[in-house]
C-alpha cells in the first residue's frame, strides 16, 4: 500500500466535501486509489438510522448545512445593513452594504448544485435495503447476501458512467 501524506489526504477530503467530487473523480485528480479513497472516506463514518453514511459523507452534509446558515446570514445582514444605509444616508454606511452586496452576490455566483453521484446514491439506497431486511427479515438478508456478488455492483458501476 502505498503511503500519503496528511495534505493529500486533507486536498482529497476538500475536493469531496468542498467541491462535490466523486470518488473517481478524486482519484484522477490526485493519482491516489479509488480503494484508498473509500478507506478514507469511511474513517469516522456511523450509522444512522440503520444505514451506515461514510465520516466524508456527514461532514460534507455539515458543511453544506452550515454554507447554507452562512449564506442566509450574509443575506440577512444586507438587508439590515441597506435599511441602515437608506435611513441615515451616510457614506460609510452606503459602501459598507455595497461591499456586502458584492460578497453576497459572490456567494451566489459560487454556489452551484452538487453533482449527482448515482453510484452513490444506488449504493446508500442499496445499504438501507439491506439493513431494513437485516433488522426485519433476517432469511430473506441471508438469501440476498449469499447472491450479491461484487460482479454485479462493478457491472452497476460501469452502467451508470456509461449514461452520465
């Protein structure tokens, strides 16, 4: 296996949580393993609600959480900000909320929608199937688990890059 060092690891965290990134993606992008991009992406992951979501996977939706709470707020803080200027008509007050204005505008420009990973959206759905029948239906679980077989997820995988 090969070794790498924290900033590599950190640049792969960012570009998945950050930039929205597929693990495939990532690896092109860093010349790091996609089975060492999984190991990573797992670390610190937990299951919720029966269904296990990768440590990547959480903080990427915390970070969104927290973009969009930031956004709201910038947002906010203009509008009180150009009431202010408006009321008291002072120029400082006025290139204050032109400059939130512009960092707003900017926050927007950046915010583009995640990409859709359908990997990873079959996969997540695919995990909860197997845990709903795990907790409620135990012999059917086994039946499936013992016909699961990784040829048929790999043949998934190239299907779905297949049509995008």
């Amino acid at each position: 296996m090969a070794e790498y060092d924290f900033s590599t690891k950190e640049r792969a965290e960012n570009l998945y949580i950050k930039s929205g990134l597929t693990i495939a993606e990532i690896a092109k992008e860093t010349g790091v393993s996609e089975k060492q991009l999984g190991r990573w992406a797992r670390e610190g992951g937990k299951k919720i609600d029966g269904i296990f979501y990768s440590g990547w996977r959480i903080r990427q939706k915390e970070y969104q959480e927290k973009k969009r709470t930031i956004d709201e707020n910038l947002f906010k803080a203009l509008e009180k900000l150009a009431i202010t200027a408006e009321k008291k008509a002072d120029t400082q007050s006025v290139y204050a909320a032109v400059q939130l204005y512009k960092l707003e505008a900017e926050s927007r420009q950046q915010a583009k929608p995640m990409p859709m990973d359908k990997t990873r959206v079959f996969m997540e759905i695919f995990e909860w199937i197997l845990n709903y029948y795990h907790k409620k239906k135990p012999k059917v679980f086994k039946l499936m688990t013992e016909n699961i077989k990784e040829e048929i997820l790999e043949d998934f995988k190239k299907w779905v890059q297949e049509r995008g």
